[in-house]
C-alpha cells in the first residue's frame, strides 16, 4: 500500500510512519491542508489517514474537496475529537473509518488495509491467485503451500500485481507502490525485484508484457 498520513504532531507523525511501514505499506507524510490538497492532486494513494485538526484548516475540508472531485480514495479520519457528532460528521462527510485518539497502531493498521482493500473491491483479506496465496496482514506469502521469503519491496510488488491478476501493471504504476518522495527510485528496481520474485514463486508467474508492465498469471 502507499499511504499519505496528514498530520500536524511531529512525534505521532514519526510513529505512524515507522509503524505503517512495519506494517508493510510505503508512507508519505504532509502536516497541512494544503499539503494535503497538493499530495491527492498529484499522487495516487491507497488511503489516507488524516487528523482532523490541523494548522490551517479541517480535515474534514480536505475530504469534502477530495469527495467534491468524486475521488473515492478511502480515508481514515485520526482525531482527538472522537464525540459522536465528530464522527458521524466525518463518516457522512465520506470517510470510509474513524479512529479516536490514542490509539493503538496494530489496530489502525488493521484498519487502513481494511478500508485499502475495499478501495480496491475485494472482500477478503487474503490474496490468492492460483497456488500463491499472500497475507497482507503477516506479510507472508507461500506457493503451494510452502513458505516463501520476501523482502519489502518484494512484497508490495507483489501485492500489486494480486490486487488485479491478469490486468497490466505499468512499471510507473508499481513505483509508485515501492517509493516515498523522500527515496530515490532507481532505474531498474521494478525489473530486478521481479527477477527475484520469479526465482522465488517460480518463473511463468509474472509475465512481461513488452512496452506496458507485468501482471500476474491466472492459469486461466
């Protein structure tokens, strides 16, 4: 998953950072609305988690203007303000979850995959593709049964490509998975983590399509 979090507290920011990315997704990190506004103008997220209060303005105006546009980005709304008209206001204002603070990061990481994968039409929270079945939650994959070792980014490739078996990827499109604006994207990553999945899950798995991307093979 690539994430925005939008949040003003330096400290909570840092955590939600390093305890999403534990959690296996890519995170992009803004403190203000208007930051935000530019951040869903120019990217494509799997979700957002977003704080209600912030230095020049609402949260809630962020997801009025991002649902204004009929962009259908899930949202967690994150806030201190966690009385019931706060969260039906946020709830009928489009957020697709609602998380009061403290919290505890497990459970809004549980969350975020959850309202991820409904973004992306699927019920459960396994992905399999004939043999291969992959747990977001775990971060495990295995082949027939066995276990398979991935790395990170091998994984959220991956994740990529299962999210819609048979349909192309393009490799801007799988970047955009593995990279934060503060990393550098290397030339060939996207080729040599497929290389490495293929030696790992076997190699008709991924196939190549010429001058387009890669997608996963449904055996169909």
């Amino acid at each position: 998953m690539r994430i925005l979090v939008v949040e003003d507290d330096p400290i909570l920011m840092n955590g939600l950072k390093v305890g999403l990315t534990l959690a296996g997704a890519t995170v992009d990190g803004v403190s203000t609305c208007s930051d935000a506004h530019a951040a869903l103008l120019s990217g494509r997220f799997d979700a957002v988690v977003l704080d209600v209060m912030l230095p020049d303005g609402s949260g809630f105006d962020v997801l009025g203007q991002l649902r204004a546009r009929r962009d259908g980005t899930p949202v967690l709304m994150l806030t201190a303000l966690d009385e019931t008209p706060d969260r039906v206001r946020g709830l009928d204002g489009g957020a697709d979850d609602y998380l009061g603070k403290p919290f505890d990061l497990d459970e809004l990481a549980a969350r975020v995959r959850a309202i991820a994968r409904r973004g992306h039409g699927r019920a459960g929270a396994v992905l399999h593709v004939g043999g291969l079945v992959l747990d977001p939650a775990s971060l495990t994959a295995t082949v027939d049964g066995a276990p398979v070792s991935l790395s990170r980014r091998e994984f959220a490739v991956l994740t990529a490509l299962m999210e819609r078996p048979g349909v192309i990827r393009s490799k801007g499109e799988i970047e955009e998975r593995l990279y934060g604006w503060q990393e550098e994207v290397e030339s060939n990553a996207v080729e040599v983590h497929v290389h490495n999945l293929r030696a790992k899950i076997g190699r008709e798995a991924i196939e190549t399509v010429r001058g387009l991307g890669y997608r996963v093979r449904t055996g169909e």
